[in-house]
C-alpha cells in the first residue's frame, strides 16, 4: 500500500525581509507589493512556490533526489505542451494514465497540480498543497533609491560620467502566510508521507538558497503545523489559525528586527486547543 498523507494540515509560515524587496510588483515598477489600504505588505503565493520548488530542483541537481520522482514541471528551460503531450503518448493516449505519470514523476505537480490542458489535453490536477498570499503583520515603509553605475552599456552614453538605476526596498517586514493541505487531494495524486516532509524542509530553508541583493535579508522564521486526526479535518482552519498571535512588544513603534515581535508559543496554543476540546483531534508541530 502507498504511503499517501492521511491526514489533513493547516499551517502558518512566518519569515521576513530586513532591507530588501520580498515579491516586486511587475505593474508597479517592481516595487514591494502592498495592500494600498493598510500599506501592509504582499507576497503572493507563486513567489514562495518558486522558493519551495527550487529548493526541490537543488537536491535533485545535488544527487540528494530522484529524478524520476522529484523532477520539476514549473522551471525555466521546461517547454510544458512538449512535456505533456509526450506524456499522453507514453501512457496511450489515456488521460488519466497520463495524468498520473506527471503527477509521479513531477514534487510540484503531485504537490501544486497544475494546468495540463495547454497541449494535448491531459486535464487540470488540483493539487493537495495550497498557500494563500502572505500579509505582513504591519505597515511597511517601502522606499526607492537610486543607484549610480560607473560604466556604461550603450556607444550613445559614452559622454556620460555614469548612469543611474533605481532599487526598491522594505526597511523590514514580517509577514505571514496561511497553507493547507488535503489528504484527499492527496491520495489522488500521490503525494506521499515522504513528500510532506520535504514540503516542510523546503519552507525552512526557502531563502537559505536564494540570496539576492535585491532581496536583502530574508529568513524563515516560523512554521506552525496543524495536524489533523482525520481526513475531513477536526477543526476548521479559520479555528486554529486564529490560536496564533503575532503582536509587537510593548514600547516597539517601528519594528527593525524578529525580536521586535512576540509568537504565541506552543504550550499557549496546545492550552487553547484544551479549551475548545479540540486537543484530541488536533496536535500542533513547531518546526522552526
């Protein structure tokens, strides 16, 4: 018998960025995105997808992973409709069959699904993993500065001493971000045990692999995991979520630093799932 999830998660990861740009805004000339009502910072959920599935493609590169079970659908250089319509030749035509086949060989199809009727139509995969965007605990303070450079790139600056640029940043953030992950999704497209752990790996170390001087200093700071006795859940997520409080310290007006921030630990929120008579169907994981 596979070894399938069986169980349904929810979770929150907790990172931030001191002096960088955590997810540029291509509609607003790559500045930090923000909601333009609370200035509060937004990171979208395929900027931390991206992190989650290079670190995948890394170890697959290191020899630490299987090709053939860890390959990376979403990655630069990949022609998706060659893919998927060799995939429904390899599997006769079979939608399902062929489906199937990508799920298995594909961490982030089996992980994210995908959109595979771009070619040869093999359907579209929901997959188990699902992350919304990330909203940072407060307002950021995000700032462009220009930048000089003392070359040039075209014959037509030649007369010009240097040129200028500009770079965007967020003096510091904290954000959060919500995921959930469905065991019955999962079954159905084979996202085992030994994935879960993996997905959780590649969450802590996100950004340990993926330094940029655009980005500044980011760092994964929290990852608290709901997990339920059940496949339906024992709890809605909305119930669980709300168990984790960030909240600055007292006499902190322009937050610099993580320390600048208190997290409910876990025994306050293991007290709280006793209070709601939820301790039995629900445990929670630090793993940060």
């Amino acid at each position: 018998m596979e070894n399938y999830i069986k169980n349904r998660y929810d979770f929150v990861f907790i990172y931030d960025v001191k002096d960088g740009n955590p997810n540029g805004d291509p509609d607003m000339d790559n500045q930090p995105r923000i909601d333009f009502e609370t200035r509060e910072g937004l990171v979208s959920d395929v900027c931390i997808k991206r992190k989650v599935r290079n670190y995948i493609q890394l170890k697959v590169e290191a020899g630490e992973l299987d090709a053939s079970k860890y390959d990376i659908f979403i990655r630069q250089g990949n022609i998706l409709n060659n893919i998927i319509n060799k995939g429904k030749e390899e599997a006769d035509n079979d939608e399902k069959k062929g489906r199937m086949a990508l799920c298995d060989r594909y961490f982030d199809v089996r992980t994210f699904g995908a959109v595979l009727s771009t070619g040869n139509d093999l359907g579209v995969v929901r997959g188990p993993v699902q992350f919304v965007f990330s909203r940072s605990i407060d307002a950021i303070d995000s700032r462009t500065h220009s930048l000089t450079r003392c070359c040039i790139t075209d014959e037509k600056d030649a007369d010009k001493d240097n040129t200028f640029g500009n770079k965007s940043t967020v003096s510091y953030g904290l954000y959060r971000m919500h995921g959930y992950i469905s065991a019955f999704d999962g079954e159905k497209c084979h996202f085992t045990e030994e994935d879960l752990k993996l997905l959780w790996e590649a969450l802590a170390n996100a950004f340990e692999h993926d330094r940029a001087a655009a980005r500044g200093e980011m760092n994964a700071r929290a990852l608290i995991v709901f997990k339920h006795e059940s496949k339906l859940g024992n709890a809605r997520s909305a119930q669980l979520f709300d168990l984790v409080k960030i909240e600055k310290k007292g006499g902190v007006e322009f937050p610099r630093s993580f320390e600048d921030y208190a997290v409910t630990g876990k025994n306050e929120v293991e007290k709280k799932l006793e209070e709601l008579k939820l301790a039995e169907g629900i445990s929670v994981e630090y793993m940060i």
